[in-house]
C-alpha cells in the first residue's frame, strides 16, 4: 500500500447552524469541528482504507488535543504533529450559502502553530520515511511567510528522497496578505512559481492556473482545458499529470460536477462522468456542504492513483469525482465516503434509495 504524507494547517471550523447567518447565530451555538485542506485529504484517503500520516503543528493545549485524537480516529498517522509552546490553533468561520446567496467564510489564523514554527524544527527525514507521495496545496504557503518558506522546503526534501510531490493549488485571496504592498495575486504567482519545479500532479481548477501561474487557454485553443494542460506541462516538465475540477455554480444549493485528467505522456485528457462515452457532470441539485468538496476530489484522485485496479487515468478521475461528488452530501469538509460507496456511484448507483 502507498504511503501518501500531507501537511500544512488544520483548524477549528465554527459553522452557523443550517442556513443561518452569523447575525443570527450569535449570540448563540455554533457547530465546530476541524478541517484544512491537507488534513481533509488525508482523513479522506485514510476513510478509504488508504495509508495517510499528517504533518502540521499545533499548540499544547486539550482542544488540540482533540484536533489530534479525531483525524487518529480516522486512521491517519499523526506521529509527526509538533505540539508548540508558542502559537494557536487557527480558526475559520463559516455561514453556508443557499439558492442565489453564497457562503461566507471569515479566516482568523495569524499567529497558529503552522505559521510560525520553522522549517528546521519538522523531521524531514522520519517524515518522509517510506513515503510515496507528498501533498500540500496552495494554501499552506499563503498563510504566512514563514509557512511558504516550510512548504519549499518541505517539497525540496521530499524530491530529494524520490517521494512525488502533489500541489493542490486552490487560490485563496484573502489569504496573501503576508507581504504589505503586493496584491494577494502577485504573492500568489510569484511564491507558487517558485514551488512548481518540484511538482510531479497538478490540482486545480481553470482559475488557479489563471490566479496563480497567469496561465489562461489561448484565443486559437479549439479545446481550452487541454491547451491550459498543456501549457501547465510545458512550463513545468516535471509535471506529469494535470487534473482539475470543473464545477457549473447553477446557485449555492445546485452544481453539476465534473473532473478531468491529463496525462502528459499520452497527452490525453480523460473526462469524469462518462455517460454513453459522453461526458455528463453529476447535477448535485441539494448541495449539504461543498467545502471539502475539492479536497475529496484531491483524496480520491491520489487514492486511485496508488491503487493498482483504479490507477488507469479514466478509473482515476471517474473515482475522484464520484468521491468529491458523496462529499457534497456530508456536513464538515472530511468525507465520509467508504470506498464501496464511491464505486456504487462511478457504476451508476445515482437515486439514493436506502440501503436495506
């Protein structure tokens, strides 16, 4: 079984409850769990029965303490979480969106553990021991300075020891703040690039490529995605595959979800669902929770990849979608998905009826 190792910051999720706005909700009970990103991908990939260890750092503290306890619940390692005499638990507010109202999301995570704690203080060498892939995502080294400085020499380290090195890019503005004067897409292009020459699988949407590597599909492109593709792997030949999400906001409360796969070497791209050898998104018309939503994508993509009966680029991407496609079904941004589940989905199990 492939080991797959992520890192960067997990955090308290305080959520207004159901549909309510903050304004409503407070004074009162908020819904708390924990998420980010990496961590989302590795319970994820752990759920399915998949080897995930996490990497981040958290204070010393209890509440900590259970931030911890529930992803070694899960399955994941959590041997190499640092627990820091300085810095905090970083914490995002949310207030989820319905029919033509968006979400809202309020950050409040200056100052965590993962910020702050340096380069030198994380094992590298225990970390990446018997490692296959290493995933971390464009948010991690928007956090601060000091994380983006972590995350170089996180993916430096494990290239160095053969590990293959996922980036999820996911563009967050009101995240690259970490340099006054530069606007958070400058910061985010630049800090990227210099990131990109160690990445093996590319993760992101059209607008990432956009947002963060200026790459847009050219005005002669017959077929956009693949010309974005492509260029990806023409400016950064390291890249072997190149897969995005492609969601259609109909409102808050409905998207129809895709995904595709570009192999370089084939230099083919693969759609994801398939239906009569057309592609055909899932219409997710009562969406629960989308945030998550494309860490699951990430998580059941590098899950597939590592499993030789999944691992052909079509099986891959259709796993991942059916995977991120459950999530939207599920509060909080792990996703409670087994495997069995998202195999009854890619073959066609689509009403919801109850299992009896």
């Amino acid at each position: 079984m492939s080991r797959i190792v992520t890192f960067g910051e997990i955090m308290g999720r305080l959520a207004a409850p159901g549909f309510k706005r903050f304004q409503q909700a407070m004074p009162g009970s908020l819904d708390v769990t924990f998420a980010g990103a990496e961590a989302t991908v590795a319970a994820s990939i752990a759920y399915m029965g998949g080897d995930a260890a996490f990497v981040t750092a958290l204070p010393a503290h209890s509440i900590a303490d259970a931030c911890v306890a529930n992803l070694r619940g899960l399955g994941v390692d959590t041997r190499h979480i640092l627990r820091t005499p300085a810095g905090r638990l970083g914490l995002y507010f949310l207030e989820t969106g319905a029919n033509q109202r968006p979400g809202n999301v309020i950050y409040d995570r200056e100052g965590s553990s993962v910020a702050i704690t340096p380069p030198e203080a994380y094992d590298w060498s225990a970390i990446f021991n018997g490692a296959d892939w290493f995933l971390i995502s464009g948010i991690t080294p928007a956090i601060s300075r000091n994380a983006a400085a972590v995350a170089l020499a996180a993916m430096r380290e494990g290239s160095q020891r053969g590990v293959r090195v996922a980036c999820d890019m996911n563009f967050r503005s009101k995240l690259w703040q970490w340099r006054p004067g530069t606007p958070p897409r400058e910061l985010a292009a630049h800090t990227m690039r210099e990131l990109m020459p160690f990445v093996d699988l590319f993760i992101g949407g059209r607008e990432d490529a956009a947002e963060m590597l200026g790459i847009r599909p050219r005005d002669e492109a017959a077929e956009p995605l693949l010309d974005v593709a492509r260029q990806i792997v023409t400016q950064f030949p390291r890249i072997t595959r190149v897969a995005m999400t492609l969601r259609e906001g109909i409102s808050a409360s409905h998207n129809n979800w895709g995904g595709l796969l570009y192999d370089a070497a084939l230099d083919q791209t693969f759609l994801a669902p398939v239906k009569d050898g057309r592609y055909e998104p899932y219409p997710i018309t009562d969406i629960v929770d989308r945030l998550g939503g494309g860490d699951a994508f990430t998580a059941g993509l590098l899950f597939a990849l590592t499993t030789p009966e999944l691992a052909e680029p079509s099986t891959a991407v259709a796993f991942a979608v059916a995977a991120s496609c459950l999530a939207h079904s599920i509060e909080g941004d792990f996703n409670y998905s087994t495997r069995p589940e998202i195999e009854a989905l890619m073959g066609g199990a689509v009403s919801g009826r109850v299992n009896r």
